[in-house]
C-alpha cells in the first residue's frame, strides 16, 4: 500500500461549555453543534475532509471535560502536538482540545468505549449563581442530601433502566450497568454533585436519575422507591428530567492496553 493511502487514525479528548450548541451531534444546515465546530478546525488545519466520530451525543446544553472522538488523516508527518495548537486556535473560546494521541486502526471512539462518567453539579442556596449560569441547576428549595445518597446506592449494579430513559428511546435494549453513583456536598455547601459511571446509558438517563434523587432530596419518596421505580421500567414513575445545565461528561474510559497497540 502506497504512502498516500495509508492512514493515522487519531483520538481527541476535547472540552466544552455547551451553553452555546445543539449538542454535539452535527444536524440540519446552519444549526451549530460542537461537532461541526471540530471537523471545520481539523479540515482547516489537514487541509483534507475530516469526520469526527465522537463517543457521546451530549444534548443541547450539556458540557464536556472529556468528550473522545477519533479522527483519520493521511498527513502521516505533522507532529500531532501541532495538529492540537493549530486546531485550538480555530476553535471558539468554549471549545478546546484538551489532547490527541495516535491510536490502533480499530479504535472507535464509540464502540471501542468500556464506559463513561457524568457529573451533575445542582447549586443551592438562597441566591441565583449568576456567574455559574449554564453551568448548573439552580435549586433554591431545600434538599436533604441523607435520603438522596441512600437512593443513589440503589442504583449501582446491573439493571434494565427503561423507567430512567427517554419516553423516545429505540434501542433494542435497556439493560446497563452503573458501577458508580455518588451524592457529595462541596466542601463550602454551595453545591451537590452527583457523580455516575456506567458501562453505557441510555437518552436522558442520568438526568432522570438526577431528577429523582432530587425529588428523595424533597422528601417527595423514601429511597428504598428506587426499586420499585426500577422494577416498574415504567418512565412515568421516576422523577422529573433535571435540567442540562448542569451536566458534564468527565471522562470516557478504554482499555489502556488497546491503546497502546499502535
């Protein structure tokens, strides 16, 4: 195989404020997500057709500090920390690529992905953060962080997650598995992030978890409800879907031996 044809297949991790973008996924002529905005940087910057195979469609709103996606070029030469510094400075303010390395041939952002952890960030107090807007949930109302961290617990293991999926939701199933959720005050009370990991999640599952916790946080269900919510796979009988303010994809996670294997 000619030079020319050969290919580097190349893994970004890349950060964003989502305030501004449908989502990441590319859509309709004229609608700006953060997709188009990193295929346009790297086809700048390779001079050559790009199409960046991301590993999470986050919503409208949403944030990342570890999105993945992989991206192919023939341009076998070019130092990939130039790649980087010239993609960042065609990228907006609120997009960055945070690092890209070299990766096996079959890697795929996606599919190659064991798992993915969120954060949601609620804030709560007495006075709208304005500084954090679109950043996170403003809740004014009280919570009780007790009975949301017992519901939380409830969550972890293997489950099928139909009654915390979109009403929307085709896929053929909806079995997962949640390895983490936590509830966890800051350390000044300002806010309670919810920290979940999982080996995949379905449209809007984990701000529908988000949502009913708050609602055990209200006292609105003891948390032992969480069973009977699960056991239900019935949407109707979870909580409401928090807002996407203030949720952020941290971090995608791959086998690190894979990506060795260049």
């Amino acid at each position: 195989m000619d030079d020319i044809q050969k290919t580097r297949n190349l893994k970004l991790v890349i950060a964003y404020n989502g305030a501004a973008y449908h989502g990441w996924q590319r859509q309709a002529a004229g609608i700006d997500t953060v997709q188009l905005r990193v295929e346009s940087a790297a086809v700048q910057v390779l001079k050559h057709p790009v199409k960046a195979h991301g590993c999470s469609r986050t919503d409208s709103g949403v944030h990342a500090e570890g999105q993945v996606c992989n991206i192919r070029t023939p341009r076998l030469t070019v130092p990939l920390a130039g790649i980087r510094k010239a993609m960042n400075s065609r990228l907006p303010r609120d997009i960055v690529v945070r690092s890209i390395e070299e990766v096996p041939e079959n890697f795929n952002a996606s599919w190659s992905a064991l798992g993915k952890t969120y954060r949601y960030r609620i804030h709560v107090g007495s006075t709208r953060p304005v500084h954090l807007a679109g950043l996170v949930w403003y809740y004014w109302r009280p919570l009780d962080i007790r009975p949301m961290q017992e519901a939380a617990s409830l969550i972890i293991g293997e489950h099928d997650f139909r009654s915390f999926a979109s009403s929307t939701e085709g896929r053929e199933t909806t079995v997962r598995t949640v390895y983490r959720c936590d509830v966890a005050q800051a350390c000044d009370g300002s806010e309670i992030h919810i920290t979940v990991q999982g080996n995949g999640f379905l449209y809007n599952m984990v701000r529908n978890i988000v949502g009913t916790l708050v609602a055990m946080g209200r006292g609105r269900w003891q948390p032992g409800h969480i069973t009977e919510i699960l056991k239900s796979c019935d949407r109707n009988q979870a909580g409401p879907t928090a807002p996407p303010d203030g949720l952020t994809l941290m971090c995608v996670h791959y086998d690190p031996d894979f990506l060795k294997n260049v």
